[in-house]
C-alpha cells in the first residue's frame, strides 16, 4: 500500500520534469552538435562574432605570420649561365640550317640563312666573355632540357604536311625567342650580376627583340603572300614591245637557279 501510494507522488513530478526539458530543447533538434562537445553549435557565441574557440582565433582579419619558402635556383654560378646561352646559340643555329634547307619561299631561306649568320656572332661573343672571366663552362639540367625540346620541334616539323611547314616553323622561331627572352630576365639576370655581364644580356635582349621582329615579318609576308621587306624592291617591269620591233632570235637563257641548301 505504501507503494503505490510512493508511485502516486512521483508520477506528476516525472511528467513536469519531461515538459520542461522538452520545452528547452525544442526547436534545435534541426543544429549540428559542436564538434567534441554535448551542446549545441552557436555561431555568434562561437565563433562568428571573432571570439575564441578552444583559445584559437577564428576571426578572418587577425594577424597570421608571412611565410615564404624561395626556391633554390636551377642554375649554379656564371658558368652554367653562360653555357646556357651558348646552348642556345647551337641549337638555333642546327634548326635554321633545317629551315633554310626545308623553307619554301626564297623569304624563308633569306630568314634563315641570316638567323645563321647572326646566332654565330653572338656565340662568339659569349665564348669570349667567358674567356675574359675565366669561367668554366658547365652544363646543367636546362641545357639538357634545351636540348631534348629542340630535338622534339624537329621532330613534329619533319612530320607535318609541307604547306603548314612554313608556318609552324617560324612560329617555333617566335615562341623561342620569346622563352629566351624570359631565362635571360628570371634565370640568367640574378646570377651574371657585374657590368660586364649586364652588358652582354642587355645586347642579347636587344637581339632577341630583333629576332622576334624579323620573324614576325616574315610570318606575316606568309599569310599574305609578300616578301615582307626581305627582297630589293623590284624595279618597274618593262613595256610592252613596240610595232616595228621585233623579239631578238635565239633561245631564251636559262634561269640561275636559287640556294638549295646544303
């Protein structure tokens, strides 16, 4: 009897407590739980108005330390710089004999047999620069590198269709310019740093500048179908024949045939 008179009382007592819980509880069954806590996740308390969480700054504008990682150059000292441009120098010289042998239009092979011409002077010079320095030439990885994509462009031009050769080759002239123009100012300026130095990759600069302009007129007598300045202007075609002349007796004398290539 004294039992279920106990069950009695406590019975309203459990049903109060579950309404006030539910009543606390109600409309945060659809929040995330806070990450390693039992309470709910309260942005503005939290972490949205910039407090702390677990004694971390979460706000977007605070301090954070700069960090910056260089990384080590490719080049080691003047004489891998240096080789660099002789390198360069080389394989230019290799594909523009393939140009002035495989060019289609005298433009091209004037092009190229002037490229040759050029590209030995300024080898030259870059030996006798390393000469007067006393530097030992060394290769390295990007002289390697160098290598192996020009021996890839020769490659695709022996195996395009002739009448894209044209183009594609004197596009291949532009964009190795231009990429030499970069090595000089990101990989060749930090290292070969003395007056002598900025000399000759100032006059580089300037030649490669030259070589790009070149190449982009003939790029564009291409696509136009003019010689684009190469040639001495022709002078004024003759007349026609008068009446009473007459077109001298013989056979005609053969043309001189133009450079093949070698």
């Amino acid at each position: 009897m004294k039992r279920s008179r106990l069950f009695l009382l406590l019975g309203p007592c459990v049903s109060a407590f579950i309404a006030i819980v539910a009543s606390c509880t109600a409309g945060t069954d659809s929040k995330s739980l806070k990450a390693g806590t039992g309470r709910y996740y309260q942005p503005a308390k939290d972490a949205g108005d910039g407090s702390t969480l677990d004694g971390m700054s979460l706000s977007l504008d605070a301090d954070l330390p700069d960090v910056f990682f260089e990384m080590p150059r490719e080049l080691k000292g003047p004489g891998q710089a240096l080789q660099v441009l002789i390198t360069s120098y080389d394989l230019e010289s290799k594909e523009a004999e393939i140009g002035k042998f495989n060019g289609s239009t005298p433009a091209m092979k004037a092009y190229c047999a002037d490229l040759m011409e050029d590209l030995k002077a300024s080898r030259a010079r870059a030996k006798a620069l390393a000469s007067k320095k006393k530097v030992a030439l060394a290769r390295s990885s990007m002289t390697q590198r160098m290598v192996f994509e020009s021996e890839a462009a020769i490659n695709h031009l022996q195996n395009i269709f002739k009448n894209m050769w044209n183009d594609a080759y004197i596009s291949r002239r532009i964009d190795t310019a231009n990429n030499m123009l970069r090595v000089v100012d990101d990989e060749l300026a930090p290292i070969l740093t003395d007056d002598d130095y900025k000399a000759e990759l100032a006059t580089v600069r300037e030649e490669l500048d030259k070589r790009i302009t070149r190449a982009e007129a003939v790029r564009n007598g291409l696509s136009e179908g003019t010689a684009e300045g190469m040639f001495e202007v022709p002078g004024d075609p003759a007349g026609p024949l008068a009446r009473d002349e007459e077109p001298a007796e013989g056979p005609p004398e053969p043309e001189e045939s133009g450079d093949a290539g070698p």
